[in-house]
C-alpha cells in the first residue's frame, strides 16, 4: 500500500499558522519548534510561502505549518486582495490542517485582516485558536479583550519571551487527530556503520547505558549485525526504533579471509534494510576515503543519514573547535552537505542526547508528506528563478509533480521530455526543495516522466557518483 494513500476525510496531525504580516508568525513557528527554521525579521512579508516541521511537544508529535503574512494594502484595493490573497493563503494551509492558531497583535491592536482570516476559519470548521501575541509583560494583557469579537478562544503569548505557550499548546493539542502508530509494529531501522574502531559499539552501548555489545579496542570485534530495541518519546507518539551495530567496513581490497567479507555483506545489507543510516567516524583520523565510500553507498541507497563524529575529546585535547572542523569536514565530502554533523564523545558522554534528537528528526523528515499545492509552487518558482536547459534547441518545461511515496521522499514530476533533464538542472531542484521544506538528512529522488507520452518509461535523477579523494584530517586553521 501506498503510504500517501490515505482517507481524504482524516486530517493529518498538522498544525498550521495563518494571520496577517508582522504580527509574529514566524517567531511563534519557531518558539513552538523549539529552534529557529523560519526567518524573523521586523519587515514584514518575509515567509512567501509555507515551511513545514515536525515538533515533538512533550511527547506529541505533529507537522507545524507556517504561511505567508495574509496582507491587504488600502481601502480601494482591501477586497479585491482580500478575494484573491487572503483566501489562497489561508485555504491552502487550512486544506491539510487539523487545527489552526491565528496570530493577532497585542500592541497595535485589532486589523480588519485578522476579522476576516478569523471568519474563513471558522467556515472551514478547524478548530482555532487566537494567539495574542507580543503580550511581552502582564500589563500588555489588557489588549487581549480586544479580540474577543473574533469569537474564537484567545491565549496571551509572547514568543520573544516565550510567554504563554505551555496554556496554548494544552488547548491546541487535544484537537488533533488520532493516528496509528506504525512504528510499534513495524519499528524504525537505524544502521551505524562506519570504519572499524571508530566508536560504533561503544555508541550504542552509550545510548542504552549499558554494555548491550561487546567493546573491544581491537578492530572487527562487531562481526555480526546486532539488533537493538530503543524508543524515543512516551506515549502513543513515541517512536519506535532497532539499533543495528555493524561490523567495521573496511576497503574491499584489504579483506583478507571469508569471516570479514561476510562481515562486510551483512554490513551492506543492513544499509539496504535501513531507515536511517548514522555513519560513525572517528575526529582523531578526520574523515577517510573509506568514510566517503561508505557515505556514497548509503546515498546510492536513497538512506537517511546522520554524520557521527567520534572521540570529540581527543579533539577538544587539541584545541580543535568545530566551528573549525565541520567546514572542513564539509569540503571534503561536499556531497553529503544536506547531511547533519554531531560531533560526540562515547566516553565523556558529550553531545549523545543531541545525537539521538537528530537522528529522530532524520527519520521525520524522510517520511516527509508534502502538500501538493505547496510542492508545485516550489517547483514553479525554482524554474522562473532559473530557466531549464536547452537540449537540441528545445527546451525542458516542467509542468507538475506530485509524491508518490516516502522514505526515500519520492517525486514523479510530469515534464515534456525526461531525456532533456541535466543533472546539474536536477541538482538545482532538490536545493529548492530543501530550502522550502528542510529534509534535513533525508534523501530525494525526483522521477521525470513525460506527460505527452505516459508510455514512455520514467527517468530517474542520476545517482551520485562515489567521490574520490584522499585520506584528510581535520586540520586547525
């Protein structure tokens, strides 16, 4: 079955924000996300379109959806952009969402804007709620009573102070939808791989508080692959996860008897059974040429993928920073950059709760649902912004995409001609998605197929080739 093949009538757990520009949507995006995703600036209109984030709320899990700033200009013109703006902004976040928070402002005030986005609302039937917000001290409370003729329940918040949230979010989370937890049955699978010695077992073992797997200092103790039950969150949200220890994967032409090339089969096929797939390497030796194949074959398999960068201490004996250390890292695997880095220590215990969250949101993010109207707005823009090539004297023309399926997030994008795609071209599109929809860590995989011609087989992007390149440290600068 399809997993975008859902009830069109059940809502998925989302959570969208709408209100007019400036009055902080962007902010209380970032504030309910817990990091800062969306830009926040005191100009208004900054956010153009929608982005999207899962948030994990004391156990709840949900997509947060942040739009455009709903604006009207003046008099003359206030109802034919009311028509045309308000309704396309807020009908488009609305049409995934289970519930919405409308942002208002406490300091300048009830706007006609807010009157009509709060009447669209409430005639899409998704519960609302009234976020009051720049109520940065109590005594900007008193401006709340003003919204009351929104008829719609009101919290005072700040999000420059994070005033308020805890009472927000207690109403707003109830409204959401049940959903089956597919990870209790079917658990999530994370792979660490890497190089022998790097930290692998002595990750897992870290995370469990508990020697789950032999440690040795003598590489290739690891020979099999070892499943390990771990579970992040509480309650029905939490995510269910396998932990894979793998053998050390050393280069194919240093194996030197049957025992280390099984090792290095099962190693393999663990990458291939993966969801996630966390690449241990070790700071003190930077990373290897080894390090870059093993990257490449998990990005030949379309994995999620999480960069570990172990022993951190002995890097931090040295005085090298990761300010330092993670450019340098980047340059020498450019093609992993959409990849996050956590820069850990098994033995001192730095950075593994970070470790975990990352991999938890690698894994979000690879499951990925994209709403359709917001992908193809994407799409459209990425090619108004910079025009396709031209293959023969024809042009490439991109009409429409849709997903298809998740883990890897999969597009079928309906073109005139696939053979007329580049790679580079091809690139180009999925840096436009990652701007607009984050996919940290996540893989994409665009499938062109021609609309004219739906006979035609469909073109899938070009893998990336494995990089070459020499064994490098990380190097003070």
């Amino acid at each position: 079955m399809n997993p975008l093949d859902t009830n069109p009538e059940m809502k998925r757990r989302v959570v969208a924000i709408v209100g007019r520009p400036n009055v902080g949507k962007s902010a209380i995006f970032n504030r309910i996300a817990g990091r800062r995703i969306a830009i926040v600036h005191d100009e208004s209109g900054v956010t153009r379109d929608r982005l999207m984030t899962e948030v994990n709320w004391d156990g709840a899990r949900f997509d947060l959806v942040d739009t455009g700033g709903v604006n009207v200009f003046d008099r003359e013109t206030e109802r034919d952009t009311i028509a045309a703006g308000v309704r396309a902004q807020v009908d488009a976040a609305l049409a995934d969402a289970a519930v919405a928070i409308l942002v208002v402002d406490a300091i300048s005030g009830r706007h006609p804007t807010d009157e009509e986005v709060a009447r669209i609302v409430r005639r899409s039937n998704v519960p609302c709620f009234v976020a009051v917000n720049k109520c940065d001290l109590p005594q900007h409370e008193t401006g709340v009573g003003d919204f009351e003729t929104l008829g719609l329940p009101l919290f005072p918040v700040s999000a420059m102070h994070s005033r308020g949230f805890g009472d927000l979010m207690d109403a707003v989370i109830p409204k959401l939808p049940d959903t089956v937890n597919e990870t209790i049955a079917n658990p999530l699978k994370v792979a660490i791989v890497g190089r022998p010695n790097a930290g692998k077992s002595s990750y897992i073992n870290r995370l469990l508080n508990s020697d789950r797997v032999i440690v040795s200092d003598v590489p290739g103790t690891t020979r099999d692959s070892i499943p390990v039950p771990f579970t992040i969150g509480s309650g029905p949200q939490a995510r269910h996860y396998t932990l894979i220890d793998t053998a050390g994967m050393r280069s194919v032409h240093k194996i030197d008897n049957a025992v280390e090339r099984f090792s290095r089969f099962r190693a393999e096929r663990s990458v291939q059974e993966a969801d996630v797939v966390v690449l241990v390497m070790d700071a003190d030796v930077g990373p290897s040429v080894q390090d870059k194949h093993i990257a490449a074959m998990t990005q030949e398999h379309h994995k999620g993928c999480v960069l570990v960068v172990n022993k951190w201490d002995l890097a931090q004996a040295k005085e090298i920073t990761q300010t330092k250390a993670e450019p340098a890292l980047r340059s020498i695997m450019p093609f992993m950059n959409y990849c996050p880095v956590v820069f850990i220590s098994t033995l001192t215990g730095y950075n593994m709760r970070r470790s975990i969250e990352v991999i938890d949101r690698v894994a979000a993010q690879t499951r990925a649902q994209l709403p359709t109207g917001m992908l193809n707005r994407t799409l459209d823009a990425a090619t108004a912004r910079v025009a396709a090539p031209m293959i023969g004297g024809k042009r490439f023309k991109l009409y429409y995409g849709t997903q298809t399926s998740v883990a890897p997030v999969t597009l079928r994008i309906f073109v005139n001609d696939p053979k007329r795609i580049t790679k580079a071209y091809n690139d180009y599109l999925t840096r436009c998605l990652r701007e607009r929809f984050g996919l940290e860590g996540a893989p994409i995989v665009l499938n062109f197929r021609a609309r004219s011609r739906p006979e035609d087989h469909h073109h899938s992007a070009p893998a990336a080739s494995k990089p070459a390149g020499s064994k490098a440290r990380f190097q003070r600068r």
